[in-house]
C-alpha cells in the first residue's frame, strides 16, 4: 500500500507557478487569490451597506453586527473602546478578510488537478505581512499610550525588571510568528488533505469525501480568522496596557 501511495501520490508543498519581474519571483497563485478575495470583500460590504437596515436585520446584515459587536465587547475588556476604538475596524477587517480567503477553497476551481484560487494563506508569503503590520502597529499605537518609541521600549522590556528583559525580546518574537504561521499551518494542512483524499480513493467516492472535507474547511477557515482578529486585540491590549510600578 505504501509503494502504491509513493507511485501515484506527488503532493507537493510549497511549490507555486512562479512570475518574474525585475528580479522579483511572486506566487502567482497567491496575488491573484489575494485579489479576488479583496474584491469580493469589497462587494459584500457594498451589499451590506445598501441594504442595511434599522428594523429586523436580514441574515448576512445579522452575521455582520455580531461579529462587530463581539470584536466590540472584547476591545472594549481589553483596552476600552475610548483609547483604542480604531483597534475595531482593523480586527473586524482582518476578520473578515481572512475569512473570504480561505472559504475560497470551497469553490470548484480546478486546472490540471490544480486549484486555480488556492486559499492565499497556505503560502506564507501571506501570513507573515498581516503578522507584521500588526506587531509594528501595535507598538506604534503603545508609543502614543507610554510617551513615545522610549517609553514604548521599556514597557515591552519590562523595565523595571531588566534581567528578564531577553525572555521578553523572545516573547515578542515567538508571539510575531505563532500569529502568522498558526494559520498558515492550519489553511496549508486542509489543502494537503485534500491532495491526499484524492489520491488514495477512486474518483468514484472521492468526491464525496473531498465535498464533506471543504464543508469543514468552512469551519476552520473560519475559526482561524476569528483567532487570528482576537489575537490582534488581545496583542494590541499588552502593548497599550498601563503598568503601575510597586
């Protein structure tokens, strides 16, 4: 069995068709389903806004309001709506960013036995820009909070415990990381499985079992974008957290 799987499987991570401009190599795969993604973003919230509505919300509106308002609810534990409510749109933003991204697995798009609008979070390409935007982001908006980059600088230090100060250096680090590749090992781990249900089962039956799969892919493509937004509250809410010395 295992010689028939080593024959006939060819799963290969990692590998995307490839464009090259002025030295530059770029995933193909990933920019065009990062734009597709953007653009039906941007049209679902264009439907949502013309039919908003004050009375009886309809279902995609309901969806909306409460995810905002659990964002809300959480910011406002956290931080309070009153000194980080620009914190609100960001998360609910990558929330739902994140969520048409990688619900994109679930449509039938296939070439050649290959999917023709991945889940751009199953490159890391991906991933580590949002990791990144919200760690300098978060400083940033700490330094308004402890008086400047300085006082931003002591407060991730712990200062007034500076031995333990490279434990900290490697917090953030390690936080900087796991908020990246926490999703883009799980969105990368769907797309394998699919590979391998498809090459270990005849196509007869495989389609049965692919489908039942990206119906849980919705679940977890979802799950991960919720992770990934609360993370980015709760992280903004240590860096702008006040500290009393004792």
């Amino acid at each position: 069995m295992t010689g028939y799987l080593a024959a006939n499987t060819n799963i290969n991570v990692g590998d995307h068709p490839e464009w090259h401009f002025l030295g530059l190599t770029l995933n193909s795969d990933t920019i065009i389903s990062t734009l597709v993604a953007s653009v039906i973003l941007v049209i679902v919230g264009l439907v949502v806004r013309a039919k908003v509505t004050s009375g009886p919300p309809g279902g995609i509106q309901l969806f909306f309001e409460t995810v905002i308002g659990f964002l809300r609810e959480q910011i406002e534990g956290l931080i309070g709506m009153r000194v980080a409510g620009f914190v609100l749109p960001l998360s609910v933003t990558l929330f739902f960013f994140i969520l048409v991204s990688n619900w994109l697995s679930v449509l039938p798009l296939t070439f050649g036995g290959h999917e023709l609008l991945p889940p751009p979070a199953s490159d890391v390409n991906f991933v580590y820009p949002l990791a990144l935007m919200v760690f300098f982001w978060k400083h940033a908006a700490g330094a308004r909070v402890h008086h400047g980059p300085g006082g931003q600088l002591v407060h991730t230090l712990k200062g007034h415990q500076p031995l333990l100060a490279p434990f900290w250096v490697i917090e953030e680090v390690s936080g900087l990381m796991s908020h990246s590749l926490r999703l883009f090992g799980n969105v990368l781990a769907g797309g394998i499985m699919l590979s391998v249900i498809a090459a270990i089962l005849p196509v007869e039956v495989n389609w049965a079992l692919n489908g039942a799969w990206k119906l849980f892919d919705l679940f977890i493509g979802a799950v991960q974008a919720f992770i990934f937004a609360l993370l980015t509250i709760i992280y903004f809410g240590q860096a702008m957290e006040v500290r009393e010395d004792h």
